[in-house]
C-alpha cells in the first residue's frame, strides 16, 4: 500500500519526483505530496488531496529549486484521506520530513506519550508519531542512527523514507516488512517502495532487507542492519524492459496488460520447459521439495486464491495428492494444523501481501516446507520461502491483476504435469499432448483477444446492471470466481461468482430480469467428464433463463451443437473462444470476463487502473 519515492543528486527533484509517483499511483491515490531541501536548509513541502495530477497542478509555475526530496502517494489507513493527513510529515521544528507506507501498531500509546513531553500533532495518521521519536533523538545523534532507534521503539510493518535540512544531500531509508527498493545511478541515488518506479532511471538496484536502513548521499549508499553494523551494498540488475512500464498507445494500463496475456503465458511456460525433450524444470526449486509430498496446502488472497483453487483441481486429478486452498487472511487464525510432510505454496502477485506472509511464517513455525509462486524478484516472499516459481508476466500496473493471473494459471498447470508425471499418475503421452496445447495457447489467446466488437455489444446491454451472477463447474469455477471480482472491482457492480451446482441451494432467489448472468459452459464434450459438466451446466443455464434472468454464455467456438442450442433453445447471448483441453480452457475463458469487467467500466466512467479504495499490494492486514 502507499508509494515512497525519494531522489538525491544534482538535477531538480521535483520534476523527477513527480514522475517517480506517477509510476506508483497504482499503490494508492487517496492523497499525494513532496518535500523538497534546498542547499540554503530551506525546507519545501506541497501535499494534496487527491491524485499525483493535482499535486502536479500545484507546482506547476513553483520554482522549487532543491536536487534532494521525497514524494509519496496514500492508501489511507490513519485518517481521513484529506491535505493534513498526507504524507509527507515534519516534526515540530520543521527541519525533517518523512513518507511512510505500512501501519504502525502500538502509534497510540507512543502519540500519548510524545504528547506528554510536549509534542504536538497535526494530523490523525500514525506516520506522525515516527518523526516526532526521530526528532528527539536528532538532539544527540545524526540522522541515520535517530532513524535507526526511532525504529527500535515501533511495532508492525512499515517503510519510511527521511530527511533533514541538517543533513543536505542526505535520505535515510528503513525497510520493516513493508518493500523498499534503493537505485544507483551516476552521481545519484533513489529509493522507492517498487521497481518500477525506478525503472526509467536506473536498472541497478538493492532490494533492502528486513531490518536494514540506509543512508543514500549522490556519491554513496551505506546499508546497516538494525543494530548498526554495515551490510555490503547488494547490487543486481534488473532485466524488466522500461517499455512494460508505459501504456504503449493503450487507453489503460489494464487494457494493455490484458493484451500481453499470450507474452506473459509464453515467456512463463518457455522459462521452465525444454522444449526438445519435454521436461519441466523450476530453476531455484530443489527436487526435494516435490519429494515425499503427501500433502499440499495452498494460501493466497483475491485474485491468486482464484488461481489456488484453479491449482487445486489440478493438482489433485494430475498428481492424486490431497490439496486444500485456504484464504491467507483466515490460514493463521483457525491455528492450522500441518502434517510433517506437507508443502505449503503461497501464491501473491506482489510478493508482499501481509496475510500471505503471515500465513507463511505459521508453516515455517510448523517446519513446513514453502514453495512460493510470485512476480516479483527480490520480494520478501522469495527470502521467506524454501524455493520460488516466478511468473514472467513482467511489471503490472493497473491495480486489478490480469496478466499475473494468467501466468499464475500457466505455471500451475506446469506444476501438476510435474508432480503427475514424477508420481506415475500421468503418462509421458498425456503430459507431452498438453505441453504441446500450452505452447499453442498463447495464439489462441490472441485470436480471443481480437474479438472486441462481441465483448462491447454485451457491455452494452449489460453496463446498467446493479447486480450479476457468474457460474462455472469444475475447473471453470475458480474463473467464475474471478470474473466477478473483476466486475466488482473496476465498474463497483456487486457480482457474486457461484458453483453451479450451488444455483438450488439459495442462489436462485436473486434471479430476476435486471441480474445478468454469465454461465460458463465451454467445456470439451471430446471427454466424459467435460461432457457431463457441460450437459449439467446447460441444465443450470436453462433455468435461469426460465426466471427471466439474461443469460451470457461462455462457449467453445468449434461446437456448433453447443452454440445452436444456447443461442436458439436457450435464447442466450453468446462469447465463444477457441476450442482447447479442458485444462487449458481456463486461460482462455478469463479473456472475455476481463473484457467484459473492462467495457462495462469504461461505459460507466470508472477508473480501471485505479479503483476506488484499491491499492496494488496489500501489505497491511
């Protein structure tokens, strides 16, 4: 949540700052604000509600003259999102200034007792706490060791930024379970709460650590744990392509990212199979931890726990090894008990999602051993866990996943044809015909792709809908699951993904002409399973239509039967995608429910990179 970006060096940091925060609104745009140092100790600071534009409006025609500033753009946890409450914070004197993503735990008794020595507040945040302990101990100590037994003082998950006009050129920086990121360049420096931020102006970075602070000058960086002793700067290269980062002519981000589905299933499956003789191989993942498995737990949150239990109907067909899915937010607080050999795979996008961490730290506790599915390189997730699969979708930005999804699907897939072919449950025949469909997925995805004009026609008619149902059976559950959340989340309808089979059960009552329903029935009626959820999907479909519900039905293009018989006895609208194995047809069914979620929201004069109350990584729980 929230996004620090911070610049010391020789050119203006304004403009530079400005540009940092533009690339990290999709962390949150309740409120936004710079402070800016001068070399005269003049402190300059402008805080906005609202997005990056308005605080960009605000300086326009400013000349703010200091090359050595912070920036930061809110997700509110503390306090109304309003000017006071934006970041950044100054202390009583005026002389420091600080950004902070995450939430201070214990900030009430600490402003109580600050309070008491005679500090006084201007805000409702916990932030403010933070520079007001830096304050006191700056009365003996530099800038680097008061940020560092500030933060002695505080609990929970946070990344701060700081500076002092009594330190010019000066930015200290801690990382506490919240992602910071420090960027080298020539005679500069940067920190950011992501890479992408970064990417336009250097691709050399060190991904701080838990615990670790530091001190960026335009010459130096010096990097110290917790109790003060350095650390050896860790620089990497980052190989992600500025050119990801831009829309690229697109409307939105999202639009974009929706298109480079087929790249990210091609470059995610291309990364761990051999394409000669047909093996899998994670790179980073020991084969041990395939081993003995009799057991597999799967955590994740949102968009991911979709593709969990996605991971879980495979898994459990292909390898034959019980796997339960459990909500991270919920996985700690049940007190969960792990079997000796169990695997635990967490599944988050960002890498830092607080509740998925939580959840891996009670496996870890339990001396489970974790396998972790992410996009992000150097997260915290990657240094938690045993080993880690990344997906190769590269950056995102609009803040509903897309692309990440897809990925996430992709390598699920590559999972249990792994785990099925190593455990004798799977014939090197059956995991060769599916590795050969998986390589020509990405074409028919892009053909799906094309097909604008059907998805706008049913975002018309349904765009007015205050209400929606989705269903799907088997394996097309998970993507009902997530074609909903993403109807809620970029058009604010309320939409509710069900089993099908679950319709009897209470879910009917909600049927009427103004619900529009999505039926998934794109099933491979070439096997009897995929048969049978298609004729019992059908009977699901006709029921709705018989309460006078509208219907959109999701179905495989090469069926003319299928077609005929939703369209001519059913009277439904259709989508249809390419045909493909009932594994498969998940990566393809998703594409016309994000279009769709993305018309719809678009007619309706939604933000779909930044919905109302979203961030992008949740690190707060």
């Amino acid at each position: 949540m929230c996004g620090i970006i911070g610049y010391t060096g020789t050119r203006p940091a304004v403009a530079l700052l400005l540009e940092g925060l533009k690339r990290l609104e999709y962390r949150g745009y309740d409120s936004a604000g710079v402070a800016v140092a001068d070399a005269d100790g003049q402190l300059e600071v402008y805080r906005v509600q609202g997005r990056v534009d308005r605080l960009e409006e605000v300086l326009r025609g400013r000349l703010v003259r200091g090359t050595h500033g912070i920036g930061h753009t809110r997700w509110a946890t503390h306090g109304r999102p309003n000017e006071e409450n934006a970041h950044p914070h100054r202390d009583c004197t005026g002389q420091v200034a600080i950004v902070h993503n995450g939430v201070i735990e214990n900030y009430l008794p600490l402003r109580r007792e600050l309070e008491r020595r005679g500090h006084h507040f201007a805000s409702e945040t916990d932030t403010e706490v933070i520079v007001h302990l830096v304050e006191e101990q700056l009365r003996e100590v530099p800038l680097l060791e008061a940020v560092r037994r500030a933060a002695g003082r505080l609990h929970g998950l946070f990344a701060v930024a700081l500076l002092s006009t009594k330190e010019p050129g000066v930015i200290v920086a801690l990382r506490q379970g919240a992602p910071l990121v420090v960027g080298v360049g020539e005679g500069e420096c940067w920190v950011a709460s992501d890479i992408p931020a970064l990417l336009p102006f250097t691709r050399r970075m060190h991904i701080l650590e838990d615990g670790e602070l530091a001190l960026l000058t335009p010459q130096t960086v010096r990097v110290l744990d917790g109790m003060g002793r350095e650390r050896p700067l860790r620089v990497q290269p980052i190989l992600w392509d500025p050119i990801l980062i831009e829309r690229g002519g697109y409307r939105h981000f999202m639009l974009k990212e929706i298109h480079e589905q087929p790249r990210a299933v091609r470059e995610t499956v291309s990364a761990y199979v051999d394409p000669v003789i047909g093996e899998i191989t994670f790179e980073g993942v020991s084969e041990e931890t395939f081993e003995q498995v009799e057991e597999i737990v799967i955590v994740a949150c949102g968009t991911s726990f979709h593709a969990g239990l996605f991971g879980k109907y495979l898994l459990e067909e292909a390898a034959r090894i019980r796997v339960e899915v459990e909500l991270a937010s919920e996985f700690r607080y049940r007190r969960p008990v792990l079997r000796e050999r169990a695997l635990l795979l967490a599944i988050t996008q960002s890498g830092e999602t607080a509740d998925t961490l939580g959840a891996v730290r009670e496996a870890r506790g339990q001396g489970v051993r974790v396998l972790a599915l992410t996009n992000v390189f150097g997260s915290t997730i990657t240094r938690e866990a045993d080993g880690v699969i990344y997906t190769r979708a590269g950056p995102e930005i609009g803040v509903a996943a897309t692309k990440t999804f897809t990925a996430q699907l992709a390598v699920l897939v590559l999972l249990a044809l792994k785990l099925g072919r190593g455990r004798g449950t799977l014939s090197a025949e059956r995991v060769r015909f599916l590795l050969e469909e998986l390589y020509r997925l990405p074409i028919r995805m892009e053909r799906m792709l094309e097909r604008t004009r059907e998805v706008e026609a049913a975002a018309r008619r349904f765009s007015g809908a205050r209400n929606a149902l989705y269903l799907g059976r088997g394996v097309l559950y998970p993507i009902a699951l997530e074609g909903a959340l993403k109807l809620k989340e970029l058009s604010y309808i309320h939409a509710e993904g069900c089993a099908a089979g679950e319709m009897k059960h209470g879910v009917n009552a909600l049927l009427e002409e103004q619900v529009p329903v999505v039926v998934l029935a794109a099933y491979d009626r070439g096997e009897e399973l995929g048969r049978v959820l298609y004729e019992r999907t059908f009977t699901n479909l006709l029921e709705v239509r018989a309460r006078g519900a509208p219907v959109l039905a999701i179905v495989h293009e090469a069926d003319e039967e299928v077609l005929r018989a939703c369209r001519e006895e059913a009277g439904a609208e259709v989508l249809a995608i390419p045909p493909a194995s009932r594994w498969l047809t998940p990566l393809l069914a998703i594409l016309p429910l994000q279009l769709l979620a993305y018309q719809i929201a678009v007619r309706r004069g939604c933000d779909v990179d930044q919905p109302r109350n979203l961030a992008k990584s949740v690190t707060v729980e």
